[in-house]
C-alpha cells in the first residue's frame, strides 16, 4: 500500500525526471532518437523539445487539476487567455527568429533536417555566424457569421436569377423558343414539276420526259465532303472537282445554312439505287425526270433541248419554258439529329403543278421525208446549208419545217453549236427571181396591166449605171405576163416596177410580210432587210424588183406565196397549234394575224400566171412538173447576206403550191451553194417533197386541164 510519502516521492520523482531528463538518456532512448546523421547533442535537444511539449498539453488538459490533487498537488487551473493574450502570442511566435538548419552531407540526412526544422524551431548558437531570420505574420481569422450570411446572399441571388430565366424561358418566351426549336428540326425537299411534252399535230411524242433520279446534298449533314465526292464522281460521271464545293457547308443570300443543293439530275433510275444504297452521310437521292428525243434530229433545229438541271436551252424548249416546266412543290418535314425523318413529326407538302404540253403543227411522218430529201439536196449539190418549208394555205400551219445538216437533239452537246441554226427562219439570203410574183401580182391590183395583156419588152434596160439582161435572149418585142414570169424576164419586170413606182412596191413588200418576223414562236427568227423608197437609189431602182438588194428567209417566202394561193389573204404562220393541260384540257396559243394582200380575183389571176414557170416548155420551173397536179411555182438565185455583206455562192431556191387549181399547201426550198448551181439546185427537191405532201395528206389530183402560156405576142 503506498503511503502519502511514497506518493510525494513518486511525484517528486517525476518531476524530477521531466525537468532533468537530458541527464537519464539511455541506451534505448539514444537509438530511438538518434536517427543517421544527427548528433547526439541535437537527439537530446530534440528530446527535451518533446517532453516540454507534452508538458504543456498535460496541463492544457482538463483532468490535469484532478490529477495534481490525486497526486498530493494543488488544483491549478490555467488562466483564461483573453482575445489580446492570444494575438500577442501570435505576433511574439512570428517574431521569434528561425535558425537555417545546418546543411545535411547527404539526402536522407537532409529529408531528416528538414523534418526537425519543421517539428522544433531550431536555437540560436552562441557566438556562432549571423543566422538567417523569417518574420512570419499569420492570417486574421475571418468572422464565420460573416462569411454564413455573405454566402447565404449570394446563393439566393443565384437563385432568384435562375428562377427568372426560367419564367421567362418557359413563360414570356416559350412561344418562340418552340418555333426556333421546331425550325431547326424542320427540313425541306424540293419536289421537281412533271415537264410537259412536246408532240405533233397528231399527238405523237417528239420530246417528254421519262422516270430517272436526281442526287442532292445536304451539307450541313455531310460529315466528309472530299470522300463524298470520290465516291459518287464514278457513279454520276461528274468530276470530284465539280461535286466537292457543292458538299461544302454554305450560306445563302440572307446568311442562312444551305441545306439542299443538287448534285446531279436525270440520273439513271439503277445509279440513282446504287448510290442510295452507299448510305452516304448528307447525300439523299428522289424521284426526278429525263428527258427523251425519241426522234434524234427529227425537227431537233425546231424543238430544241434542254439542260441537265432540266431547264429548255434552245428552240422550243426554251421559247416555251414558261409553258413546259411547271412550278416546283415542296415537301417539309421533321428530323432528328441523325437526319433520319420522326414518324408523326409536323409535315407540310406543297404538290408540284405539272407542266403543259405543247402540240405543234408539225407532221412527223411529213417531217421525216422532207428532212431526208432536203438532206440528200445538200449532199449531192454540195450546198452548205438548205432550208424548206411546207404550210398549208388555208390556216397557215406550218405542216414541216426542216434545216440540214441538222444535230441529234438527244445528244446536243455532242455536236458544233453552228449545226442547232434553223436556217428556214434564220437564214438572211436575197430571193432573187421569186421576188418577181410579188411585183406581177401588185401590178395587176393597181389595174397597171391585166392578166392576158402584152407589153412590148426589150433585150436588156438600163438604171442608172447598171445595165440589165434577160437570160432567154430575144429580140425587143411584145411578152405575155405569163411569158415574163416563165423565162424569168428581168426587163419585164423593171418596167412594171417602175410604172409601180418605188413607194407603191415597198408598200406591197410589207404586206407580203417582208422586212419583219413572222412570229411563228422560232427563237432568234431574222425579219429580214427591205428598204424604204426614200433609201433607194441608183440601181436599186432595177435590181430590187428583181429581188436584189433585198433580204429575206425562206419562212417568209413561203408566207408570202401562201397568201397568193390563198385568194390573196394573208396568214400569220403558226407553229404550235394549241397548249394542253394535265387534265385535257385544250388551249388555244392565240388566233394569227390576217390581212389582205391582193383581191381575190388578183390572186387567182396570179395563180393561173405562176404555172407558167412549169408549163411552158423552156421554163425555167419545168423540173418541178408533178403528173396529176397543176403546180405553180417560181425559181430564184440570190445571194447570201453574212455580217452585212454577200457571202461568195447563190442561194437557189424554188417556191410554189399545188394544186394550182385549188391550192392546199405551199412548199419553199432554198440552198446556199458556195460554187453556184441556179434554181436547178432545189427544183428537184421542190418536186419531191410537193408529191410526198401532196400523197400524205391525200389531196386528190387536179381536175383542170394544165394552163397554156405564149410567150411572145
């Protein structure tokens, strides 16, 4: 049992060894606390650093009083530190000057002192060098309640921005969040207009379209635009130069994205599969049109063709294009992210209007033989172009127009550019001799002669500087109408002009449709050149009745002659007969202009003189004669009219109508010839295509006995 002197003793004994511990270093404390490379002076001094330590945390601590009576001591609690105690505490610990810990020799010993430098502040040497001295000055401790109430203000104001950006999303401006959401889900497709036909008189197709595929992009949702490209450049036979840009992204005028750009159209409906199925990222393929000329070059210089993007280029196709193409839908639609279209989503479609179909009055079983005929001409008479043209009288329908050498209108971009001119109604060229109908048939109407009078005509005249000659020589003497008009009598027809008088013609040349477009809907058809008679002088005053000095197209000729056989009236030719519409219905294009040119009896007068040309044996139309019908007609040899001036060559040409009894249909041809050839040159082409007409559309022969003409009084 331990007695109160023990316990005194005990306690006496440890604080004994708490003050004087550096003196009862063992064996054990010195391996404990001496680690490599500290001293065992430092090991004690560390040592001695701990037990004050811990000798200030025992009497810190709130059982120490109780110990200390238990122990024999007295209660001794410690004073309560004021807020000013302890920051003066705090500002002498800063103060407190740090010893640099000596340097280690080596890395452990190093890690170790810096460990000691942190757990004891090192104490300053006696005598020893000056030692380095850091001044720390701790922080201020920060008011909680402060910084609880700050942050506590601030969360609610975050808050109360959040819950107004969310009214404001979801009630003020939710109507138009929804639409710009719905915007940019929405995607449209064009959806092509059905393109109308273009067919014959009888409803046979000369150009319509058939089932193909065109290829667009996307290009806000092509993920590769060169790798899209290199794929599809073999398949569309486009260059990957070409289709690259096109995948691009891209803005439009008004800086939107382009979400739809074409890529390709007429496509082949197995290439058009092909590439749906690659399942190109961006690159989508619809239902679209080609068009087809089933007939290559049959009436190709008339109709035209059109472009890749299915737009007409030339002829019809681009007259008519208003007609023809129709007007585009549109199909909107929901998608997501993907570009995949969400079933049930919002879908808008507005239907394409097809297009109207166009009916000409073109023949084209007609058409074939002409082309063929007229064909065979320039090639055997080594002509640089021909040009003939079959109307019928009565309505002025132009039944067949053909130009050779012509193109393959399904293939145009495969030949030169020059052979797409229709040279029935774009060819400038002088009519030479059949200008001569024009100035009989105005003499007679202003009762200048009649029909069976003479008048007597000289071998040759001379106006002005220039002297001109009758091919047929003859002796000056007394000529029939019928007479001048079959040897082609040059001084016979520059007396009746000038008894006519130069005002009087030019009169009579508009009327004729001379000197402007016919209209018959061909673009680019020329109006040719006729004077006034204030612009004539000199020799005009001789050559341009003899149809010299004067420009024309054989489409104008052939109106012309047209409204001789057609009692004098003339008509306005037409080429499209009516405009028909996707559901049958038939509408007219407009009804053709109409005035008189000569008076009934002057223009049968006319018709009974023209035959003469063929009926009188050494006429200069005999190679036209046709057996079972009468045919009046005329020959001519002009020059061509290029740039503004004569080319090198004649034009021959050769216009008439049959039967010249009861006319029906009026045929014009005409050929440039570099080396020359005369009216020879389209005479047997005139001859041929009036029989081949004649038989298609069954015009029974003539019932009159074929005309006697004599020449010379």
């Amino acid at each position: 049992m331990t007695t109160k002197d023990e316990n005194s003793a005990g306690g006496d004994a440890r604080r004994d060894a708490s003050r004087g511990g550096r003196q009862r270093n063992t064996l054990s404390q010195s391996r404990r606390y001496h680690p490599r490379g500290q001293s065992v002076r430092d090991a004690a001094e560390s040592d001695d650093r701990r037990r004050r330590v811990s000798t200030r945390r025992n009497e810190r601590d709130a059982f120490s009083p109780a110990l200390r009576l238990v122990e024999g001591g007295a209660a001794r609690t410690p004073p309560r530190r004021t807020a000013a105690a302890r920051q003066r505490t705090r500002l002498r610990v800063a103060e407190t000057p740090i010893e640099a810990p000596p340097v280690a020799r080596s890395a452990k010993a190093r890690a170790a002192q810096r460990q000691s430098a942190v757990r004891t502040p090192p104490q300053p040497r006696r005598g020893g060098p000056s030692r380095r001295v850091i001044k720390r000055k701790l922080p201020r401790i920060a008011n909680p309640r402060r910084r609880l109430r700050l942050g506590t203000v601030l969360i609610l104001i975050m808050f109360v921005i959040a819950g107004g950006r969310l009214v404001q999303l979801q009630v003020t401006d939710a109507a138009a969040y929804a639409a710009d959401a719905l915007q940019q889900r929405l995607y449209t497709e064009v959806v092509p207009a059905s393109r109308g036909s273009i067919t014959d008189r009888n409803g046979e197709l000369l150009a319509f379209s058939v089932n193909a595929r065109f290829v667009y992009a996307d290009p806000e949702m092509v993920e590769d635009a060169g790798e899209a490209a290199a794929m599809l450049s073999p398949l569309l036979g486009i260059p990957a130069s070409k289709l690259e840009p096109k995948m691009q992204r891209q803005e439009d005028d008004e800086g939107n994205a382009v979400r739809f750009v074409y890529l390709a159209r007429g496509v082949d409906a197995t290439v058009g599969d092909t590439i749906a199925e690659l399942g190109i990222p961006g690159v989508r393929v619809r239902a679209d049109e080609r068009r087809e000329v089933p007939g290559h070059d049959l009436a190709a210089n008339l109709i035209g063709f059109t472009g890749t993007d299915g737009n007409g280029l030339a002829g019809f196709e681009a007259t008519y294009e208003d007609v023809l193409r129709g007007d585009d839908g549109e199909l909107t639609y929901e998608v997501s992210g993907s570009g995949q279209k969400i079933p049930g989503g919002f879908q808008r479609e507005e239907a394409a209007q097809p297009g109207d179909d166009l009916q000409l009055t073109i023949d084209s079983d007609l058409q074939y033989q002409v082309q063929k005929i007229l064909a065979k001409t320039v090639e055997e008479k080594n002509a640089q172009f021909g040009a003939a043209v079959v109307m019928d009288v009565k309505t002025g329908e132009v039944v067949s127009i053909a130009s050779a050498p012509t193109y393959d209108a399904a293939d145009p971009f495969g030949y030169d550019e020059k052979l797409r001119v229709d040279w029935a109604s774009g060819a400038v060229v002088e009519p030479g001799s059949i200008h001569k109908a024009l100035v009989v048939g105005a003499a007679l109407e202003e009762g200048l002669i009649s029909r069976d009078d003479l008048m007597t005509v000289a071998p040759t005249i001379q106006v002005a500087e220039t002297t001109y000659r009758d091919t047929h020589y003859h002796d000056e003497r007394p000529m029939s109408l019928g007479g001048i008009l079959a040897h082609s009598s040059n001084v016979g027809i520059i007396m009746l002009a000038q008894q006519l008088g130069p005002e009087k013609l030019y009169e009579y040349q508009r009327k004729f449709g001379l000197g402007s477009p016919t209209d018959a809907g061909i673009a680019g058809e020329a109006a040719g050149i006729v004077r006034p008679a204030s612009d004539w002088y000199g020799s005009d005053h001789g050559s341009i009745p003899i149809g010299l000095g004067v420009a024309v197209t054989p489409l104008q000729m052939a109106a012309g002659y047209s409204a001789i056989a057609n009692d004098g009236m003339y008509v306005q030719p037409s080429l499209v007969e009516c405009r028909v519409a996707p559901d049958g219905r038939k509408t007219s294009v407009g009804d053709p202009d109409k005035h008189r040119l000569f008076s009934a009896s002057t223009a049968r007068d006319l018709q009974h003189l023209l035959q003469a040309p063929i009926t009188v044996p050494d006429g200069t139309g005999t190679i036209a004669e046709l057996p079972g019908y009468l045919v009046a007609g005329k020959t001519g040899t002009g020059q061509l009219v290029r740039d503004g001036e004569y080319a090198p060559g004649e034009v021959a040409s050769f216009v008439g109508f049959a039967p010249a009894d009861k006319p029906k249909y009026t045929v014009a041809v005409f050929a440039y010839t570099p080396g020359g050839g005369g009216g020879t040159v389209t005479g047997t082409a005139f001859r041929d295509i009036m029989q081949v007409t004649l038989g298609h559309f069954r015009v029974p022969p003539s019932q009159e006995e074929p005309a006697k003409f004599e020449v010379y009084g």
